[in-house]
C-alpha cells in the first residue's frame, strides 16, 4: 500500500506495547505497517485509527519482509519480543515458540538490510548473577549488543515494571470491602520499582525519540522509561489515598512455579538490587524528563484506569 506519510512499522501491533506506539504513531500522521500474531484482533483495536495496515506476522522473514515492501524505507521501526508465557510460569514449551534473542535478532538485521533509520528496541537490563539465567532480561540484552555490533542507528528502552499488569490477571481483587494487591515476591520496602503506565505514556515517548533522535544524539542509547522510582508500600499508600479503601499488600506468592523463570524474575524485581535501579543511575546518559517529556505519575494511573476498573468513580474516591 503506497503512502506519502512517513512510514512506521510497529511489531506485536495488537499487544500493551504495539497497541500504545500504533495509536501514538497514527495520530501523529504516520503510515503505520502493524505486524501482529493475531490479525483477527485488529478491526476491534485499530477501529478509530487512520493509516493503519495490518500485516500477519508469524515470526518468519518472509511475513516481516512485507512491512518494507514498497515506498521509501520506514523511517522508524518499534520493535519487542514476545516470551513464551506457558514456558515463564514453569509448565514446558509453546510449541514452535521462538526464542527472544531470534527474535530480535531477526528484527534487528532485515531492519538494517532496508534502510530503516530509527530502530526502537523494547529491551532489558541482563539479569544479575545471583538469578541468571532469565530469558526475558537476557535475551533482551544481548539483542540489545548485536544491535551495536550492525551499526544500526538505534535506541533501546528499558520500561521496568508496567502498570498495566494490575489492570486485569486478577492482581487487584475485593475481600469484602477492601483492596487485595497481589505482587509476587514484592519485596516491600528495601527494592524500588520504576513503574510506568506503558498504554499511556509508551507512544509518546517513541514520538518524542523521532523527533529528537538526530539532536540530542540518542543513537546507540539506552533510556529508562519511567515516572519514578517506588516501593510497594509506596505504591499501596497511594492506591489507599485515591480509592479511599484499605488495600492489603500480599508479596510471598510466586510467579507460577516455584523458581520458574517468572518467578525468578519477580525475585530478580525484588531484590533491593533492582536492575533497573542500576540502568536509571549508572547506563542512561539521557533521562526522559531531559528530554522534555513527564510521564503520568502512580496518582494519575490510579484515577484514570485503575478506579474505573475497580467500579469506582472519582466522585466516591478521596481526592
């Protein structure tokens, strides 16, 4: 489909992370090539968005190579790997499921081959000694080396701990008239967490490093997408504040099977030795907020998605 709109292409299009830059990138009057496992969802979520293609991906070559076909080359490519969730929570192998590092890897070299002149990399700090090896961080990181090693001019975000997560997968429930938050091995008060609302906030800062990319001399770079840091109670004191009811925290389950690579992950999240912690103090020469952009804060999130969600309006929640 030919356009005279600067091209975009967001991999995963249909997901948390694709749906955010797809919407973000749409209204910014980019033709956007969405590639999605699950075309089938598209009319529902792309309904009100301009310049949209679909794409079926199905982790192949062949499927991504049709988001480069035809016109200039794209002038920005959002991209992620998806983790097999049945093999994270300990329960064997999706079949045919590949790993994160093929994945990216894949990504990162057609988007050399065409040209694409801003690669962004949903990626991660590795994981520390102590829980390796977990492949959702690992793999991550080593596309985030191979990336360096093409010369391709590009970023890589570091989203931390999304929000999103307790807005369905039954992690914020009612016992009676109170709140349960349930965070696996939340460790209360000695790690910090940098949430972010990734459905609010994750489409404008792709914006904002297109529009900054050559300036501020972002290639090569890493950054660390979020508000500020938080501990759980933290967290809990503020959902209490705004929801006006008592919220008790539950932190000792584990994330699927004991010592699973979720569940490691969760652990690895509530070490007082956070990765994230470390990329946002010694890895990441820019900050977003140098940047100019200010991300929703926890109070924000709270009022808009998570009180609605709740059944609760804003009339019946201290302000």
């Amino acid at each position: 489909m030919p356009s005279e709109l600067p091209i975009a292409v967001v991999v995963h299009a249909t997901g948390t992370q694709g749906l955010s830059a797809t919407r973000a990138l749409s209204h910014a009057s980019y033709h956007v090539r969405a590639l999605t496992l699950h075309p089938e969802q598209a009319e529902s979520k792309f309904k009100t968005l301009q310049n949209v293609e679909v794409i079926p991906y199905d982790w192949s070559r062949k499927s991504l190579e049709q988001a480069f076909e035809g016109g200039e080359p794209a002038k920005l490519v959002f991209a992620l790997a998806l983790s097999d969730d049945k093999a994270m929570m300990g329960q064997g192998e999706s079949e045919g499921w590949p790993s994160e590092y093929y994945q990216g890897e894949l990504l990162a070299r057609v988007a050399k081959e065409k040209g694409v002149k801003v690669f962004i990399w949903s990626s991660s700090p590795p994981s520390p000694s102590k829980y390796s090896p977990i492949s959702a961080f690992d793999d991550k990181a080593e596309v985030e080396k191979y990336l360096q090693s093409t010369g391709q001019p590009f970023v890589a975000l570091h989203l931390g701990t999304f929000l999103d997560y307790f807005v369905g997968r039954n992690a914020i429930t009612y016992e009676g008239a109170n709140l349960v938050l349930t965070f696996p091995r939340g460790n209360r008060t000695e790690a910090v967490y940098p949430f972010i609302s990734v459905e609010h906030d994750l489409g404008a800062i792709i914006l904002l490093i297109a529009e900054k990319f050559e300036s501020a001399q972002l290639s090569g770079r890493r950054l660390v997408c979020c508000d500020k840091f938080y501990s759980l109670d933290d967290l809990t004191e503020i959902i209490e504040k705004i929801a006006a009811r008592k919220v008790i925290l539950r932190t000792k389950l584990p994330c699927g099977k004991e010592n699973s690579p979720g569940d490691k992950l969760f652990q690895c999240l509530g070490d007082s030795a956070t990765p994230l912690k470390g990329s946002a103090t010694s890895a990441a020469p820019f900050t977003l907020s140098d940047l100019g952009c200010k991300l929703q804060p926890v109070e924000g999130f709270v009022k808009e998605r998570l009180l609605p969600f709740l059944g609760l309006k804003r009339s019946e929640a201290a302000e």
